[in-house]
C-alpha cells in the first residue's frame, strides 16, 4: 500500500460491532455469545454510546484477525487523532498512547533492573532525542491523575504477549499496570481465556472495504 492508499484508509471510519454482554466475571470462552446482540457502528461513535459514556474507567477489547486489521484499527485512531481536520475523540482525550506487545521482551527490558507501567509507556511511545521531555512527562504522568483520565492507552496484540509479560515474567507486574489503566482498548485475536471484567465493552472488527451507509449489515 502506498502513502495515498493508507490515508484514504485512515480516513475512512471502519464498521465494528459493539457489546458491552457480561459473563459475570467468568472466563470468556465464545466469542458468539459476546456477540449475539451487538450493535453495528462506526468506531468514531463509540464513545457517544450511552453504556461507554457511563463507565468511569473506559476499558474496550477489539477482536479482529490476528495480525493486521487490528494493527490498522489501532493506526487508524492513532492518525485521525493527531489530525487537524478529524481530531478524533480529541474532546475526550488529550493524549493516545499506542503499544505494541511484542515489543516487551527480556531484550528490551532486561531483568538486571525493576520495571513499572510508566517505565514501558515511556519507553515505548517516546523517541530517545525526547529524552528531557520524557522525564518530564514520565514524572508528570505518574503524579497527575487527570492527565492519566484524559489519557488512552491502546495495547495491540494480546495474543503475541512475551511470556516476559505472563505469569512469573519479571515485567508481569509492569503489564497488569497497563491493563489497569484508566481508559485503554487492547485488540486480541480471540478471547479464550481472557476475564471478564465490569464495564468492559467489546468490538470486534470487520473487513475494512466500503461497507453501504445504508445496510452495514451486508458486512
């Protein structure tokens, strides 16, 4: 895909499902259940939907092909945030962060030292010549809970996890303070296994193709 190809893309708002089903806190092992009644939208609307809006800490999963339709959904946020003429959900957010999990491993983060949630944002969505405005971020980020409220933390790729990240992996605890923060959509392959949690709500992403205006259903 050419430069011309992605922004048409990015630009396009894509059709998702949304549900917002709970399994009472147990494990969730069908996919179908969460999805019997979910309603179709576009993803710009998602947090004008009165169940998103209601929840103090916003928490979302995107189900999606493992691979790119998440990657490309976690981009298309990402772009028409920072751009001028869409400013997506710029009123709720001032600022998105975007991860990708695969990058937490031993290789990056090696177990000589102790690391903490801030330790990978900082690392992973700031470039290293931004060194003096990253401590100054990083200290300001752990300190202000209203920057971390008008924040978005977009983890792609559950199911490409470093085993560093689970169960025993010295940055296990570094990533449960991901996954606990206030407002952030992770994007997963399938949900076997994953917990349900109150107030989660779940999207599952559909082919990117012009879907009719008038009958999304034909997705």
């Amino acid at each position: 895909e050419n430069e011309e190809e992605l922004q048409d893309m990015y630009t396009e708002s894509p059709f998702v499902k949304l549900s917002h089903k709970t399994s009472n806190g147990k494990k969730i092992t069908k996919m179908e259940m969460l999805f019997e009644d979910a309603e179709m939208i576009h993803l710009d609307e998602l947090y004008n939907k009165d169940f998103v809006k209601a929840q103090q800490t916003k928490r979302g999963i995107i189900f999606g092909e493992e691979g790119d339709l998440n990657t490309t959904v976690s981009r298309y946020i990402c772009h028409n945030w920072a751009n001028e003429s869409r400013k997506l959900w710029s009123d709720r957010f001032d600022v998105i962060l975007y991860i990708e999990l695969k990058q937490l491993d031993y290789s990056k983060y090696p177990r000589s030292r102790v690391w903490d949630g801030s330790d990978l944002i900082l690392s992973e969505c700031f470039r290293e010549e931004l060194k003096k405005a990253e401590e100054a971020f990083g200290k300001r980020f752990k300190e202000d809970d209203d920057l971390r409220s008008r924040t978005l933390l977009i983890l792609d790729g559950l199911e490409s996890l470093p085993p560093a990240c689970i169960s025993e992996g010295d940055l296990k605890p570094a990533f449960v303070e991901l996954v606990n923060f206030p407002n952030i959509i992770v994007t997963a392959s399938k949900c076997k296994g994953l917990n349900d949690v109150s107030g989660t709500f779940y999207l599952k992403s559909i082919d990117w193709p012009k879907v009719s205006e008038e009958n999304p259903e034909q997705a």
